[in-house]
C-alpha cells in the first residue's frame, strides 16, 4: 500500500522529499539543551543548599566507597575520644581527692609534732589536738568511701587498708615458779596499725600513744598521697593526653579528605550553575527561532504550492 501523501492547507499534495520539513531538527536539539541545562541547575542549586558534591550515589560512584569508610572511622574516634575525655575527667576527680587527702596528712603531721612535748602541754591542749586529730580521720575516713565518679568508686581502699605500718607492743613475760620473778626478758608483738589508731581510742594517739609509730604513719600517709598524684598525672598526660592528640590528628585529616570527596566547591558550582543558566536561555532563544523558521517554511511551502500545483 503506498505512503498516503502529505497535504497542504491549499488541499494540494506536497512532494514526498518535502516531507522532512515537518520534522524540526533544530527545535529538537534546543528543547533537549534546555531539559539538560535545566537539570543541570537544578544540580548545582541542591549542591549549594546542602554543601555537599556527593548528595546520592549516582553523583560520584566513585567516591562512595572511601567516604562510606571516612565516615565511620571518624565515629569510632568520636567514640574514642568521648571515652578519653571521661577517663581524664575521672582522673581529675581522683587526683583532686586525693589531693585534699595529702593536705590533711601534712596536718596530721602538724598535729603530731605540736604533741611531740607532752611535758610542756597542759591535758586540755593535748586533749584538744586529738579532737582535731579525730576530725582529720573522719574526714580522710569520708573521702575514700564516698569518693565516687559516675556511680563508681574513686578509691577501693577504705581507711583501715589504705595505709598501715606496725607497733611493737610489749607482752608479759612469764613468771617463775611460785609466783617469783618473771622466768625471762619481757617480750614483744608486732601488731599492725592504721590511721584509725590514731584516734583517741588507738595506740597512736597524742595523749599517750606511740608518737614515733605515729609521725611513721602520718610520713606514708603523705608519701602514699604524693605518689598517688604523680601516678595520675603520668597517665593524664603521657597516655591519655597523647592519644587523644594522635586520634584528633587523624580525625583532622579524615575530615580533611573526606571534604575534598564529598563537599561543594562553592566557587566552581557557582560558576557552573550561571553556565547552566546562560546555556537554559540559549536554548529558549533557539527553540522560538526554530519555530519560526518552521512556520515559516510551511507558509513559503504553502505559497509554492499555490503557484504552480504538482500533478501526480
């Protein structure tokens, strides 16, 4: 069956080799410029909204995979360094509490020595002294046990095992036969001590304890305190302190490439997004001209037509 032929307004048949006519090549290309041009702007708007190059996978396939392990190293340093950061606050916390423990030993040193001269102070001073020793050992008594850090115990010790030393406490010799003169030298037991002896009630009190056993004891108590401190201070500061820098070192340059991967670069989308404009514009100027020349051609194609009609 043959092609049915093309008619003119006229009612005259056009040629079949002016058929391609109807077909807008150029109106075509333009309407598919500005489809492109558009969705292009609409790329370069999302990517200065959310400032980001890589918003979906299509963006950059590429780059998904090493932003994806970026993203989650870095959450596990952020993770790391929130534990850090607790566990130099908690050392702060025991290194403050401990401290104020080392300042009440040095009292306890203080209070020692003032009832080193027993025979100069009258029974009221020396019984006053151990009313201000008592408070001392309450007080370093209320700190190791409620010492506490988000629930958890700052000390494990409490005052009877914190620090201990030892007394030699004479014991009866035995007597001789019929109740004469003891059989043998007197003899002695070590026994150990805290700092709860000394209290009034202990063996190391002021009044009429061991003061040498006590000044011993008070000596360690400091020397515990300082020791303690010191030990905190290294960890703080060689430990945790180097590797909170070396992880936020490493956060930096993941960050870092991590950017370089994913974020707008405003300058160059700026640029592209008034390209993309420029080349939206265009291609409305050259679809309304090829439009015309279209219509136009049918009109001059309609006047030829008219003019000298084509027979079959």
């Amino acid at each position: 069956m043959p092609h049915p032929r093309a008619i003119t307004p006229a009612g005259h048949p056009i040629p079949t080799v002016m058929i391609g006519v109807m077909t807008n090549i150029p109106l075509l290309r333009a309407q598919f410029a500005f489809q492109d041009a558009t969705t292009g702007i609409g790329l370069s708007l999302e990517r200065l909204a959310t400032g980001k190059r890589v918003n979906r996978a299509s963006d950059d396939p590429s780059a998904i995979v090493p932003i994806t392990e970026m993203s989650g190293r870095m959450k596990e340093i952020e993770a790391k360094l929130r534990t850090l950061e607790l566990r130099e606050i908690e050392i702060a916390a025991k290194d403050g509490a401990t401290a104020a423990i080392g300042d009440m030993a040095i009292q306890l040193q203080s209070l020692i020595v003032q009832a080193g001269n027993r025979d100069t102070l009258g029974e009221a001073a020396l019984a006053g002294l151990q009313g201000e020793m008592d408070g001392i050992i309450e007080a370093i008594s209320f700190t190791l046990d409620t010492s506490r850090f988000r629930g958890q115990a700052l000390f494990t010790s409490s005052i009877t095992d914190y620090i201990s030393g030892t007394l030699e406490v004479p014991t009866d010799a035995p007597e001789g036969e019929g109740g004469g003169e003891p059989a043998a030298e007197p003899t002695a037991e070590t026994v150990r001590t805290t700092l709860l002896d000394l209290k009034r009630s202990g063996r190391l009190n002021l009044i009429d304890g061991d003061l040498e056993a006590a000044q011993d004891l008070a000596d360690a108590l400091v020397d515990r305190t300082s020791r303690t401190r010191g030990n905190l201070g290294n960890v703080a500061l060689n430990e945790i302190a180097s590797e909170m820098r070396t992880l936020r070192e490493e956060y930096i340059n993941l960050a870092e490439g991590r950017s370089q991967l994913e974020d707008t670069d405003y300058a160059a989308e700026t640029a592209n997004l008034v390209r993309q404009q420029i080349l939206q514009e265009a291609s409305i100027i050259t679809q309304n001209i090829a439009k015309e020349q279209a219509e136009t051609a049918l009109v001059l194609l309609e006047g030829a037509t008219l003019v000298r009609p084509i027979s079959d």
